[in-house]
C-alpha cells in the first residue's frame, strides 16, 4: 500500500465465540411499493443461508427491526432527516415485519431499535457480553447505513465485526461498494459469504 492507503490494511482474526447479527431485514427494504425498497434482493437469500448455517452450528442469532411510538416521537432528528422512517415504522405496522426468509425461531432475539446502529440506544453489547460473544457476522441492510453503523459500534464495544459480502445490500451500487471498501480499511473484515460459513461451521 502507498499514499492515501498506507497505515491501513491490519487483519481482525475472528475469535472462538461468535453471534450472527442480521439486521433489519424488514418488508420495507424488499417490498416494491416501499419507499425504502432496494433495487437488488440477493443478499435476503445470503442472509438466509448465514443464518441457517448458525442455527445448525449452535452459533446465536440475533435480530434487529426499526419501530417509532407515535408520530416518531422517540427518533428524534433522524426521522426528519428521513421522513419515510417515521411514515413507515410509526407503531412497526406491516413494512416492519422481518421477513419470511430470515424470520427469528421462537428462542432467538429480537431487538427494537430507532437509529442507524444496532448498539445505539439498545441492550445489545451487554447481552453479547454476558454470551461471551467476542465477533459478530453482520448480515442484512443498508450496507451504508445501519450496517456500517453497526460495524463502527462494534469495534468500539470491543468486538470483531465481519461484514458479509453477499448478505448485505443497498439502493445503488456505488454506496454499496464504497463502503465495503471503507469498513474493510477501517472497522471491520469484508468476508464472504462462503468464508461466513465455514467460520460458522467450525467446532467450538
């Protein structure tokens, strides 16, 4: 590496303890007549096959989903900095279900959060810790968004954030692959989808 690139580049080994993290893998971002709906769906299919491959493996699930009290009263600016949030998770409503494909078993959590980030405001890193949970796999949306949030918050609780490749998703190309780029410079391991699955199936 040279210029721009240089101090960059360190590897995160994944450690012995991981958790799945998918994250608002909600109707309202695969839903054509969302507002929020996102041109490519491959990555709920990825998504599903990450999470299937910790189910089988022991490794613990745990799901987000964006929901508002009434008229967006706890989001604060971010809902009117993005009006369709409040619009379309304004008491959860229908556009807020998980959806089929990733939906969580009867045993697994289901976070409820307001912002970008699934630590913000939420009880995730201090139910991560008490699992002893050490390296999250991120699946799910948007990879600018809520995903890259994600990965930053969990860097600094400590944890090892694998971002998955193929199982996450955003509304265009360039936002998608830049911020792949950046995470992996930065915050987290970029990892596919393959890779994902053979580190989830390893015996622990």
């Amino acid at each position: 590496m040279s210029g721009i690139d240089e101090g960059f580049g360190g590897r995160l080994a994944p450690g012995a303890r991981p958790a799945v993290l998918a994250v608002d893998l909600m109707r309202a971002y695969f839903d054509e007549a969302s507002p929020l709906c996102l041109p490519p769906s491959a990555c709920l299919d990825a998504a599903g096959r990450v999470i299937g491959a910790a189910r089988a493996h022991g490794v613990p699930v745990v799901h987000t989903r964006v929901a508002y009290g009434p008229d967006g009263v706890d989001g604060g600016v971010f809902v009117r900095k993005v009006p369709a949030l409040r619009e379309l998770f304004d008491g959860g409503g229908k556009l807020g279900e998980l959806m089929p494909e990733v939906a969580p078993t009867a045993v697994e959590l289901v976070l409820v959060k307001q912002y970008a980030s699934a630590f913000f405001g939420t009880s995730l890193a201090s139910t991560l810790l008490a699992q002893g949970i050490d390296t999250v796999v991120l699946v799910g949306v948007s990879t600018s968004g809520c995903i890259r949030a994600t990965a930053v918050d969990a860097i600094q609780h400590g944890f090892i954030p694998l971002v998955v490749r193929e199982a996450v998703g955003d509304r265009a190309p360039g936002p998608h692959e830049a911020n792949l780029y950046d995470l992996q410079a930065k915050y987290a391991e970029v990892v596919s989808e393959a890779a994902a699955i053979s580190y989830l199936k390893e015996d622990r």
